[in-house]
C-alpha cells in the first residue's frame, strides 16, 4: 500500500513537471506528439535540417524522397507496437518536439533495452533541427522525453551521449543524469526520477 502511495505521488509530480514544461522556453507552448503514418510535409521538412548522423543520433530521413519518407512512417509506426522489428531492435516510439504549431525536433525512446543496448547506448535519443538551435530547445525535449519515460514505468533512464559532444553531456547532467559508466565513444548516464525532479524545480531559471 505505501509503495502504490509513493508511485502515485511521483506520478502526480511528474504531472506538475509535464505542465511547466509545455511553456518551458520563454513561455512558448512546447509539447511532445507521437510520430503516426498521416504526418505530413512540415515533419518531413525539420528531418532535412538534422545531420543523418547527429552526434550518433541517427536521422534516417535525411536525404531520403518523400515517398521513402511516407514508407519510414509506416514502419516507425509499427516499431512503436513492436511489429517488424529488425535484428537487434527493441520497441521503440518517436516524439516529435512542436513549438506551437511547428516542428522543431525529434526525440526517440525505448521501451526496454537489451544486453546490447545496457552496455552501449540508452532508453532515449534526440536532436534539433538546425535553424532551431541555441534556443533552449534541447533541454526542454529532453526533460519531456524523461518524463515520457517515466510515464512508461522506465527506471533508471539510461542515456548514452558521445564523450565528444559536450553540451549534450551538459544537458543530461543539468536533468539529473550521472555518469554509471563509460565505453569508448560513450558516456552512459543513468537518470533516476526524483534527482529529476528535483533539478527541474528551478525550471522557470533555465
């Protein structure tokens, strides 16, 4: 019984959390949609401003024709169900972060990783389209791709970031995340939930 109370307090912090975040960045309405197969031309559009290999994010959709792109929702859309998944591939599901009505990033997250996956990456990865940058954005996709994964049960988040790529390891930190271990390309972090939280109390600074 107190273990349920705990969880549902966490829950309804999380709650608090979510809302702060939707007008996280100078009082812009930012919110997470799910990828679905109907979306359109605008998503198309941001996915050309990322890199195919954004500091080992990878972006598929760069440099890919519009009906390759209509094939890649389709099958993105299964994934998050955990249908077809290819060799080595967990569930996953695709966020898009929106700032009012326009897309300015994308975010991924895992359901669950495998022994692979533990010792190498993480639940989630994301980036910013390029004209978006410097804005703040990432840290707000960031914290609302955690609390997605909260929203999912996951606990510990784990989030591997390149070693090179210092203001993403300066993100994860400022969201609680703490290093748990390290290969050779990689800082794997693990992010518990209430350091989470706490570190998003002074949000309305950020």
């Amino acid at each position: 019984m107190r273990q349920a109370f705990f969880v549902f307090l966490k829950r309804i912090c999380c709650w608090f959390v979510y809302q702060e975040a939707r007008e996280g960045v100078d009082g812009m309405s930012l919110y997470l949609k799910s990828l679905t197969s109907h979306d359109g031309e605008e998503v198309y559009q941001m996915l050309q401003e990322i890199d195919a290999n954004d500091n080992g994010f990878t972006n598929e959709v760069k440099g890919m024709t519009y009906e390759h792109y209509l094939k890649w929702l389709q099958a993105n859309a299964a994934y998050a169900q955990g249908l077809d998944l290819n060799e080595g591939m967990v569930p996953q599901t695709t966020y898009w972060l929106f700032h009012d009505e326009e897309p300015v990033g994308y975010g991924r997250i895992r359901h669950f990783l495998n022994e692979n996956l533990r010792k190498n990456s993480g639940h989630l990865g994301y980036a910013i389209s390029s004209s978006h940058r410097g804005k703040g954005y990432g840290y707000t996709l960031l914290g609302l791709l955690i609390h997605k994964c909260i929203e999912l049960g996951i606990e510990p988040i784990q989030v591997g970031v390149n070693n090179s790529n210092e203001r993403s390891n300066a993100l994860v930190k400022r969201q609680g995340g703490i290093v748990h271990s390290r290969t050779e390309k990689k800082n794997i972090y693990k992010v518990e939930t209430e350091r989470f939280l706490h570190q998003w109390e002074g949000w309305d600074n950020h």
